[in-house]
C-alpha cells in the first residue's frame, strides 16, 4: 500500500502562465463549491490543514500547488497536487464563470504534466446538471494521456441502501468521506499506481 510522507504548499497561481514549471507528475482536482476537494487533500495527504478551506463558497479563484512525496515499501516518488478553483455556486456572475472556464480550458489543454484528473461529486446530488456539464467540459479539453477519475464525496451522509445505489449506478467511480476516512487508502493507491504503474 502506497501512503504519503511529506506534503506541503508551494504556490497559487492565477493562471498557466504563472504555474510551477512541468517537472512531475500532477494530479488535478476539480469540483463544486464545497464538494470537498480540501478536506480530500488533506485526508490523502494525511495532514489536517494542508489545504484550507474558503469560508465563501465560490470565493478562491486561484490553482493551488502542492510538492508531495509517495513512498510504496521501499521506494519514493515525487508528485504534485493541483488544486483548481471551485465552480457552480450561484454567486459567480456569468462573466466570471467564462472567463473560469476559458483559464480551465487552457490548462487542461497545455499542462502535459496532469496524469490524473480527480472530478469529485457530493455523493448526496450525484447528477447535477453542473457536474455532468463540466465533466462533458473536460472531456472536451482532456488530452489521451491523463485519466479521470469520479470521486463522490460524503458519503459518510448516505445510508446503506443510498450508496449502494450510487455505486451500481457509477461501477468505476471512486467513493470517499474525509471524515470517516472511507475509501481514501483505496483512492490514494488507485493514483498512484496510475502515475508510478504500481512500482515499488
């Protein structure tokens, strides 16, 4: 089983053109206001404040980076986590929202470095029409040699018969509560070995 032994921020960005250089493996997350993708951070990472939170839903509008280091037996590879700005929340004006789009799309396209692309979900509103749009948006934009990844988030929310629900209804998506810790050993080895190819 792979876990993490060091993490830490480097960076926030406003754009591409001011991002770190190309020079790892990077894992992007994207999702929802308040989906949860700092708290899924966090909970990978294995630190409780890595990555914070905005108190104002929709409010960061900035790519965070984050240098971390896996470790499977005895073997060590570094990555990066790519946080990118929150969408969805009905505060954004539409000139917000496209000019959010336009900078997404320029990153997705040009950044050869993202090798996996988490599309994380509130497991308790599994088909917003948001969430299906920019998973459609992404796709648009995606290159073939990075993979996406559905995580439905919260499901420590769901009763049993919800989730499995969830689950037969999304077979390859990845299920995940930062707060029971549920399903993040799982997800955590899932990207590394897609990066690393399971070495050791």
């Amino acid at each position: 089983m792979s876990t993490i032994i060091s993490a830490e921020f480097v960076k926030s960005a406003v754009s591409i053109r001011d991002s770190l250089p190309i020079d790892v493996s990077e894992v992007a997350f994207l999702g929802r206001s308040n989906v949860g993708k700092s708290s899924l951070i966090n909970s990978l990472c294995l630190k409780k404040a890595l990555a914070k939170s905005s108190a104002t839903p929709g409010k960061t509008r900035l790519i965070n980076f984050f240098d971390i280091i896996f470790k499977n037996g005895e073997e060590k590879h570094k990555a990066r986590f790519v946080d990118l700005p929150g969408f969805g929340y009905a505060k954004v004006s539409k000139s917000e929202l496209d000019k959010w789009q336009q900078s997404l799309a320029e990153f997705i396209s040009n950044r050869s470095s993202i090798a996996v692309f988490l599309m994380l979900i509130d497991s308790r509103h599994p088909d917003l029409d948001i969430d299906i749009q920019t998973r459609e948006f992404v796709e648009s934009f995606r290159r073939k040699d990075f993979v996406i990844f559905e995580v439905f988030t919260k499901i420590d929310k769901l009763n049993t018969k919800e989730l499995n629900t969830l689950k037969s209804a999304h077979p390859g998506g990845f299920f995940i509560s930062s707060t029971s810790k549920k399903g993040i050993d799982f997800l955590r080895d899932a990207i590394y070995e897609r990066i690393f190819g399971g070495e050791k």
